[in-house]
C-alpha cells in the first residue's frame, strides 16, 4: 500500500548524511550545551530543526538563479519577483528583505508607538520579540480549541473575534496599529486559518479602521487546507483560494524561506503608498536599496519561481501528506502528537510522553536531546524554552523541510521516538545554565537535572 500521497519529484542532486555513533552524539550535544541550535549540521542525521530555508530548489529555480540580474537599482531579477509577489497578492507596494524578521523589524520600527498593543493569532517568536523591542505588547489570541491537543477541529488556527473585540474595547483602537493573523499558525501547532475566521477578522478590523496583515510565512499550505476543508473551496485552484485571502488583508509580512521555497528571503507587501514610503526608507537604511532588499538578484530570481511552484495543488498535496503521515504513524505508534498535524510539522506532546518531568525542568528541551541522542534526529522545543511564560503547552515540533526528505527517513524517525519513549522513565529534566531574552532559545546553555 502506498503512504496516501503522490510523489511530485524525483532526485536530480543527492548530499550524503551520516549518523555518528552514540558515543559522538553524546559527546557533541555536551559540548553543545544541550542546546541543539548549538550543534554542527554534519553531526545531524535527520534535521527536522525548522522548514525554514531547508528545502530543496527545483530545476527551474536553479535555471533562474544563472539568469539572474545583479544589478543594484532596477534588476530584472527584482522585477519578476516584483510581479510575482504583486499577482499573488494583488497588492500594489513590494519590498524585499533578507527575510522574514527585517520585515517585521521595518513594519514595526514604521508603525509602533510606545505601548501600542498587537494583536495576533498566535505570535511567532521574532514577530513577538520585534513588537517587545520595539516599545509594543504582543497579544495571543488563539481559538480555545487551539489549546486542546486532541480536539479535531479543522481550523485550530483561528483568531478569538469576540477575544479581539473585547481587546479593542479596553486599549481602543488607536493603540492599535494592525492586527495580524499567522496563516498558518506556526506557534500554535503549524494549524490552519479559516476563510471564514480571515473574514471575521478582516471586518472586525475594517470596522474600526485598524489594518489587517498577514504574516503569510505558509500561506499556501493554508490555502490548501481551505480547499481540502472548508465548504465552497473544493477543488477550487489554491492561487484563487490565495487571492481572496490577500483581499481581505491591508497587507503582508512574508519569509519566502517557506511557501516561497528559497533558501533565503522575504518581503512586505502593502496597499497604503504612504507606509510603503515610510518603511522603504528605512529598507534603505538598514537593507539596501528597494530593488533587492538585503538579497542577491539570485535570490530574487529563485524566488519569483518558488513563489508560484509553491502554490502547485500536486506539490502541496505531496507536502501535506507526508506531513499527515507521520502524525497519523506516530499516533498509532503510541506517541501523543498534537492533533490533527499541521501544514509543516508535527508537534509532539512532550509533558504526556515524558509525565514524569515536571514543566519547570522542561520537558520539551529533554525530549529533544534525548532523540538526538537515540537515533541523530535534530527537532526543536516549542515551550516553556522557546515561549517563556506565553507557552501554553510543552511541544517539540519535528518541521519537515520542503522536498527534502523520503518515507524512509521519516520511518527513521519514527522508529527513534518510539525508542525514546519505551525507555522514557530514563529521560531526565533541563535545567536553564544561561541565556535570558526572547529569543533565547537561540543560545542557551542547559545541564540534565541530575
Ligand atoms: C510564522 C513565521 N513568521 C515569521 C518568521 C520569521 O521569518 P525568518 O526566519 O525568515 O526571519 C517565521 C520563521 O520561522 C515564521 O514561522
């Protein structure tokens, strides 16, 4: 029996990966502090760290990066991904950047006062780390069901409307310079954002004159839940799903390091002129010039092919199943998952699988060392390290880079997590030895509670 998806490539270029014997592994995540960040890549077997400018570019991506303009003003290069970024999201003013966070630091730096507030489903972490340090308070809010690993509810992404009126009401709207909604919700489990919920929101916002954006990092996986799950949009092709989801919006954030399958870059794209002239001269302070933004015309030229490969109903069929499948195999393995899985990755339940370590000696941080000690695998703890005091669950998430990895791999990974957690009760707690800050997670240092 097949895995329930189709293939929709096969291997051109291969890069050898090795698994280092259980004496190195353990030596290395020493040196490393027990901080996976902190690992060198050729110590990893199967890097399942973030999908964020991991995967792997097509034939025709590498065919447009030789083709590419490097010119500084006016490339040709800037102006495909220009035309690209415009037809997808029918918005008039695009700037690149090196990626997703520059634009959130130059939206923010351009639109925040002091005790501003933002609103959002669920913050990602540099986005909420960009509001803190520019002056403002990211608020979380995420539907109830969001924190419920086992409800099936098809859009566990969607904003609380009634949480954002009521958050309206008592700051008023002038202290609010957008609400944002996360398509999809990386933090709150990789899930989906309905249409219905976008439009929710995009009315509660117009009503009260505050824009809405999108942090459109996985839009296009969004999109295609919407087809698969929610009625009216079935079968309908996902750019036209895409471009209803921009309508609603004043404008995006985007790091073209996911659904723009580049391996860097990002953009902003807006319809208000004015704040389009206000954040490109600070592009020009802090990125470059506008017509490439921190990136080579390579990159942008990579980018104008990504950015439509990515929208590809057969692509997104493949990447989101593979993604299901091993959800549903490590389910059926006993090992309690988040559910339903996510666009990009699943999140596994740390404080279930491992009930004898209490929160404060983080469970998610134990459970990521102890996979990379049992079968080389790399994940990332989305918790109480990660999220401080805003984490509402104690997750790993194992992100699936786009076009990268194979069945076989997965099974690798499934067969290493069930390892771990048949000798889980020999599992130990973390303890923080340094780091502070949002971010981190980044750089810390942490001993086992021994
Ligand atoms: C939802 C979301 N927003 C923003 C970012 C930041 O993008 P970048 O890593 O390109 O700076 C990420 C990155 O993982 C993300 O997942």
């Amino acid at each position: 029996m097949g895995p329930g998806w189709r293939r929709a490539y096969k291997t051109k270029v291969v890069e050898p990966i090795r698994l280092l014997e259980r004496a190195e592994r353990e030596q290395r995540l020493l040196q490393a502090g027990y901080n996976v960040f902190r690992l060198d890549s050729e110590d990893i077997y199967i890097d399942l760290l973030t999908d964020s400018g991991t995967g792997a570019m097509s034939q025709a991506q590498w065919a447009a990066l030789m083709d590419a303009d490097e010119a500084y003003a006016g490339s040709r290069s800037f102006r495909a991904f220009h035309e690209t970024v415009q037809s997808i999201t029918g918005m008039p003013h695009v700037l690149p950047t090196h990626q997703g966070r520059a634009a959130e630091h130059i939206y923010f730096a351009s639109t925040l006062d002091r005790g501003s507030v933002v609103p959002n489903n669920t913050h990602f972490d540099t986005t909420r780390a960009n509001v803190l340090a520019l002056g403002g308070r990211p608020v979380d809010l995420p539907v109830s069901e969001a924190l419920d690993p086992d409800s099936a509810a098809s859009f566990k992404g969607d904003m609380d409307v009634d949480g954002l009126e009521r958050l309206i009401r008592t700051h008023g709207a002038a202290r609010i310079p957008a609400i944002f909604l996360t398509v999809t919700n990386n933090t709150a489990a990789g899930q989906p954002v309905s249409m219905a919920n976008a439009r929710a929101v995009s009315e509660v916002a117009r009503a009260h004159g505050i824009p809405l954006m999108l942090d459109a990092a996985r839009y296009a996986e969004n999109c295609f839940f919407v087809r698969e799950r929610e009625e009216g949009y079935g079968g309908l092709p996902v750019t036209e799903i895409a471009r209803e989801l921009f309508g609603l919006a004043d404008g995006c954030l985007m790091s073209a390091k996911k659904d723009g399958l580049g391996n860097i870059g990002g953009f902003m794209a807006l319809r208000d002129g004015a704040l389009f002239q206000r954040c490109r001269d600070r592009l020009i302070l802090v990125e470059g010039f506008s017509t490439y933004g921190g990136l080579a015309g390579r990159d942008l030229a990579a980018l104008a092919v990504g950015l439509r490969e990515a929208l590809d109903a057969s692509y997104l069929a493949e990447r989101v199943g593979q993604v299901r499948w091993l959800g549903t195999r490590l389910k059926a393995e006993g090992i309690p998952v988040y559910w339903p899985p996510g666009g990009h990755a699943v999140y596994v339940d740390a404080a279930r699988l491992l009930p004898h370590i209490p929160v404060g000696q983080l469970p998610g941080q134990a459970l990521v060392c102890a996979l990379y000690l049992e079968g080389g695998v790399r994940a990332v703890e989305v918790g109480s390290v990660m999220l401080g005091e805003a984490a509402q669950m104690e997750l790993v998430r194992l992100a699936i880079p786009r076009r990268v990895y194979a069945q076989e791999h997965l099974a690798w990974v499934i067969d290493a997590l069930s390892r771990v957690r048949e000798r889980s009760d020999e599992v130990v707690g973390m303890r923080l030895a340094e780091g502070e800050g949002p971010l981190r997670h980044f750089v810390a240092r942490f001993d086992p509670v021994i």
